[in-house]
C-alpha cells in the first residue's frame, strides 16, 4: 500500500476512536466540563497529562531544533522538562488543596482582587493563544504532506475534530482522548526512532545508539560523524555550543518558569480526587514524558546524519547520487524545503556557506526522518497520525483554558456574577467554539512572528503568573497592590525588550546582536529578568501596603497544612 492509503487507514482509525470516546464522554455539568468531575486515576491523568504536554513543539519542533542547533538545542529540552519538574514538586499540589480550577481563579481569590483576576485573564487568554496557532499549523503541515492537500484545508479539517471532541465532552472527553492521543504518539515517536537506532548504530535503543558507534564497522562515534561533518559543510561542531552561559542560563530559566505557570497544564491536576493523587500524577507524567525527551536528541541526531547523506550527492554506499532523494521531491510540494541550484549543476549540495543551495524548514525533521530512512510506508503513517495526536491533544488542552478563562473566570466571576450553571455551560461551549475558529484563522494565515512569539509567551508567563503563583502560595504576606504592580511590572518590560529587539509588531528600534542584548541576555530568555523584577516589585510593593485580610493569610496557612483537602470548587 501507498504512503497516503496507510495514512488514511491510521489516521481515519485513530480520528474514530477520539470521536468516540466523546460521544461516550459527553457531559453535563460545569464540574464534568472543567475538571472532568475531579475522579481521574492518577495513572490515567499521567497519561492525559503527558498527552497534554507534548504538543506539536515537541513532537515535530523539538528534535528539528536539535538537528540544526546541535548543542544549542539542548536548552530547550532543559527548559521543557526541568518546567515540569518545577510545576509538579512546587505548584501543583498546593493549586489543587487550594481547590481552583483556573490560575485566574486562584489569583483572583488569593489576592482577593478582580482587577488581579483580569490580568491574570488577559494572560492566560494570550498564552494560549500563542500555542495553538502553532498546534493548527502543525496539524495543517501534517496534512499537507501526508495527505495531499492543501495546508489550509488541512488546518479546516483539524479545527473540525477539535471543536467535536473539545465542546462535545470537555475536560472529561478531553482526557480520555488524550489517553489515546499519547498511545498514538509515543508509539509513532519510538517506532522509527528505534529502527533508525538499528540501522545506524546496530542498537535497538536510540538512546544507547545515540552514544554509540556506527554499524559500519569503522569503529566511530555517531557523535564524532555528526561533528565531522558539520564542520566540512561551514557549520560549527554539532556538539559544541555558541550561546555564552548567562543566555543558555536565562533561557534555561525562562522556558522553566513559563512552563510552570501555564494555565492548561496546571488545571489538569484538578481531575484527581485528592491531592496525594496529584502529586502520583505529576510522577507517571514525568515518566511517560522522559520516554519521548530523552528520545529527542538521538531522532535530531539520526535524522541529520541521513539528511547530508541523502542530500549532498552520496548514498549510504558512498557512492555519488545523480538525482535528488524521493523525500525532497515530496515535501517540496509543500513549500517547506526549497532548491536553488547555484552552479547549475543539477545536483543538490547542502552547506552552511555560500555554496549552499538548500532551504529546509527545520519543523519537517521529525516527519521527514522515516522517508529520509527509506522506512517501510505504515511507519511514515504512523508518523503522521502522531503528530497529528501531539497537536490536537495540546490544542483542545488550550482551548478548555481560553473557555474557562472567558466563562468562568471573566463571566461568572467578573461580568455576571448571577448565571446559573446550565448558562456557564453554554458560554464554556460557545467560548470554546469562538477559540477554534480564532486558532484556525492564527493556523491559516500564521502571523509572522509565530516563531517569535513561542518565546514572548514563556517570557509573558514567567513573568506574570509564576511570581504571582509562587508567592500566593508562601509568601502571606504578598498582598493585592503587590501582586498586580509586580504583573504588570513584569509584563511591561517582558513585552517592552521583545518588540525592542525582535520588532514583533513593528520595526525593531535596536538590532538583534548579542551586543546590544542586556547583561548578554537574548529576547528568549528576557523572561527570567522580567519574572526577578515582577518578585521584587510584588515584595516590596507588599511591604508598605497594609498586610492582605486575616481570612486571605489563614487561607495562605491552609493551604500548606499537608493533611485533608477540599475537592475542587467555584464558590
């Protein structure tokens, strides 16, 4: 069977069994809606967790950095991860004793403070609408390439699955889908990446391989390859980094912090019914999520190996290639890899300098990887049905944050104080159906800053929430006023560097050289200066301000007593 009859076959599959489990997880109540009732086995959350987190970034982007950054790479995959182990250990048992369902509802309530609850609103909202444009474009790449048609069409097609399984069955059907989503997509991580292991390094885990030697009998390290051959083409050695410390710190640092503040990973510890639960779930996500990260850099490194190879002009034998890859010519169909042949030679040659002739959308090295290895048609497939689940599973995550945050946060809390459940259902739905359509325009017509703004919004939850979060939780003393000047404190010079140097909106006033960037810190990793400052506003503010109510502080207290919890509220 062809590439695209198995893609139809899985994909269609896997779509089917979303699609059912929500029709059978329909629900009825804000409750079923929000936190799935507040009845998920840890395991379970685990997985549906880890689905969560994994969004297109990881699945498609991550290993694609890696593989043109080399070394470089490498923060993100620190920041990603050391994030979760951040929100898991300090955040998220005490959000659910506190028994909110949304990082709005907790800033709003601890810093008893509807103007903090907006802010916090605005944020929540804007995060994650920064990430699902990229989920949309990514389900629309899939698309693109595995099922031939046009990008556009397949974001249409992704927005129509979402909306089905997102509004039908909400935080209930959500979860139990991404169950499904992170069966599918680490199956479709771990296949090819395995075979790839064995081919290249004889080893059947990738990691190991990764490590290893090549199965060519020459005796060298995979690693020592990669460098060999990236310095001959004008790149730096693949295992060398350029970044100076304090930037790979900062970003480090601001990918952490912004991961522990986001909003759609935080409220699924909400499902569980009791906080020990919560902190079993975060332990069986940080395992499900460590099978595909410490994949990551072995697919990066794998995939460009095969890549030069195949590209600049010799097959695996050595031997001189007299017409382009069968891979090339599939995803130029798809705008993302591009030839311009400067000597007119007929040949493709790739290279950092002058002499290259190649322009390769770093998002297709994961997708790309199985074709690239000439893997059997059903692995390509799988491939694209995993994608597929990474972003889908992300996207309906994110949009259940922008709906809460409208209905429940904003509505009920804020505008219409005297709704009755069965109408903050509907606005849920109706919020939840605006946000799809809102994504899908983001997916079709991509802003040219997308890119850019995967690092505003770390920046902009790093330096919003996690202060306010982190303090709201041990610190009694941190009152209304210093909580909301340090947000807005936070923000303002976040957002102020950001456009300052990347231009997001309009030209930039400065250029973008390390030369130029504060105490050598890129606009990347600006969030973690811009979370110091918010600490230090919100501290001092606090300090003299009156102190917050005596019922706010013993709430404070509350919290951190480690015995009983109340099950999650909207009170």
């Amino acid at each position: 069977m062809s590439v695209q009859t198995w893609t139809y076959l899985i994909v269609g599959l896997s779509f089917a069994l979303y699609i059912g489990i929500a029709l059978w997880a329909r629900v009825g109540s804000t409750r079923d809606f929000y936190v799935a009732g507040g009845g998920v086995h840890p395991i379970v959350n685990g997985m549906a967790t880890a689905a969560d987190w994994m969004s297109a970034a990881s699945f498609i982007s991550m290993a694609g950095l890696i593989s043109f950054m080399g070394y470089d790479g490498a923060v993100y995959l620190l920041g990603w991860t050391g994030g979760y182990v951040l929100l898991a250990l300090l955040l998220a048992p005490y959000l659910r004793k506190f028994g909110k369902f949304t990082v709005p509802d907790f800033v709003g309530d601890r810093y008893y403070s509807d103007t903090a609850r907006l802010v916090a609103v605005v944020c929540a909202i804007f995060v994650s609408f920064t990430y699902v444009a990229g989920q949309m474009r990514g389900v629309g790449i899939v698309f693109s390439r595995f099922l031939e048609v046009d990008i556009n069409t397949g974001v249409v097609i992704g927005m129509a699955i979402v909306f089905f399984y997102a509004v039908l069955g909400g935080m209930k059907g959500i979860t139990y889908t991404q169950v499904a989503q992170y069966c599918v997509l680490i199956f479709a991580y771990m296949v090819p990446a395995i075979f790839i292991s064995l081919m290249l390094t004889g080893n059947a885990i990738p990691q190991l391989g990764f490590g290893g030697t090549l199965a060519d009998g020459s005796g060298t390290y995979l690693l020592d390859k990669l460098d060999g051959l990236s310095t001959q083409l004008g790149f730096g050695a693949y295992t060398d980094g350029t970044k100076p410390m304090t930037d790979v710190f900062a970003i480090t640092l601001a990918l952490m912090v912004g991961t522990a503040g986001l909003p759609h990973v935080i409220v699924r510890f909400f499902t569980v019914p009791k906080v020990r639960d919560a902190r079993k779930s975060a332990g069986w996500a940080l395992l499900f999520i460590a099978i595909l990260y410490t994949t990551a850099p072995a697919v990066a490194s794998f995939a460009r190996v095969n890549m030069i190879e195949t590209i600049n002009g010799v097959d695996g034998q050595g031997t001189l290639r007299t017409e382009a890859p069968s891979w090339i010519g599939n995803w130029e169909k798809t705008g993302l890899i591009k030839w311009e042949d400067k000597n007119g030679d007929g040949r493709m040659f790739y290279a950092k300098d002058e002499r290259n002739e190649m322009t390769i959308d770093k998002d297709i090295m994961v997708l790309a990887n199985p074709e690239i290895a000439k893997l059997p048609a059903w692995v390509i497939a799988l491939v694209a049905a995993g994608g597929l689940a990474a972003a889908l599973s992300t996207a309906a995550g994110l949009l259940l944050v922008i709906s809460s945050a409208i209905s429940h946060d904003l509505l009920k809390k804020v505008v219409m104080p005297n709704i009755t459940e069965k109408q903050e259902l509907l606005f849920a739905r109706i919020a939840a159906a605006g946000a799809i359509v809102v994504a899908g325009l983001l997916g079709i017509y991509p802003p040219g800053f997308v890119a850019e703004v995967v690092a505003f919004a770390f920046g902009l939850a790093a330096a919003s929430f996690f202060p306010a979060i982190m303090l709201g939780i041990f610190d009694k003393r941190t009152n209304m006023q210093g909580a909301i000047a340090g947000m807005l404190t936070g923000l303002v010079f976040t957002v102020g560097y950001i456009l300052y140097f990347k231009g997001i909106f309009i030209t930039p006033m400065a250029e973008n050289i390390p030369a130029n960037w504060l105490f050598g810190i890129s606009p990347e990793g600006i969030g973690s200066v811009g979370m110091l400052l918010n600490f230090v506003v919100a501290l001092a503010v606090s300090r003299v301000t009156p102190p917050p109510p005596a019922d706010v502080q013993a709430m404070v207290d509350s919290i951190r007593i480690p015995r009983g919890a109340g099950t999650a509220t909207h009170h």
